[in-house]
C-alpha cells in the first residue's frame, strides 16, 4: 500500500466510523455494503457526500454504480486525486 492509499483509507476509516456512529469500525478493500448492518441506501448517500466533501472531488452516477467494495471507491479517489 503506498502513502496515498495509506491516506485515502485512513480517511475512509474516518467517515465510515462517522456516518455508522461505531469507532471501532474497521475497513478493508474487500468491505461492501452486505458486510455492514445498516449500510442501506441513505447510509451510501453519506459516505459518497462525505467522500466528495473530504477529497474536494465530485462523483458521478457511472462511478458510484461501478463501485462494488471499498477498494472500488479508494481507486476512484485515487485517480480522481491524481488528474
């Protein structure tokens, strides 16, 4: 893992450990939406507004339907952050 992705999933801990309100929530690139009780639709609109508002970028449908797992939105910020 290198030093942005260390970044981007230490940021991801953050807001998932936010928006589910559990400060021992632990993330992986493997986590989906199944693997988390509660993780519904409206759970999934936070993490996205939270996501954009934390990296200063904006997803659009395409990528947040392409996203399967955690790792899917970590490679999305990633190259978002590089161009």
């Amino acid at each position: 893992m290198t030093a942005d992705q260390a970044g981007i999933y230490s940021a991801l801990t953050e807001i998932f450990r936010e928006v589910f309100m559990n400060d021992d929530m632990q993330i992986s690139p493997t986590l989906t939406a199944k693997d988390v009780p509660g993780w519904d639709s409206f759970k999934q609109i936070e993490i996205m507004v939270s996501v954009e508002e934390r990296f200063g970028i904006k997803l659009n449908t395409r990528e947040i339907d392409s996203m399967k797992c955690v790792g899917d939105l970590a490679a999305v910020i990633a190259a978002k952050a590089a161009a």
